[in-house]
C-alpha cells in the first residue's frame, strides 16, 4: 500500500523512515505536503517531504 503513488495524496497522516534512520528504522510521522517520487511504484516505499520539511519514504498511511 505505501509502494503505490496512487495511494498517497497531500494532507495525508503517514509515518516515514527518514535517510539516517534507516537502518534502526525509526519512524517519523507527520502530514504530507508534497510527494517527491515520481514512478508509480517504489519497493521502499514512495518518498515524501512532510509539512514540517522532513523528507523519507513512507512506511505507514495512518487512517
């Protein structure tokens, strides 16, 4: 779910794993301000600048 553009719209509530978490795989949540990835697809997950300026990949869509 989180590999697929299609499913990440701005505003959304998500959790990412920014670059230097990514190894212990630590999460940031936040809202989505801008999709950054432009395939439709992305196996680690679609990359994303959230509202607070942070960019990584989106691990969660939290409902």
């Amino acid at each position: 779910m989180n590999t697929k553009r299609a499913n990440i719209k701005s505003g959304l509530e998500v959790n990412i794993v920014l670059k230097e978490n990514q190894r212990n795989g630590k999460l940031t949540n936040g809202i989505v301000q801008n999709i950054l990835t432009n395939s439709a697809n992305h196996h680690h997950g679609i990359k994303v600048r959230l509202s607070d300026g942070s960019v990584g990949r989106v691990k969660e869509i939290i409902n």
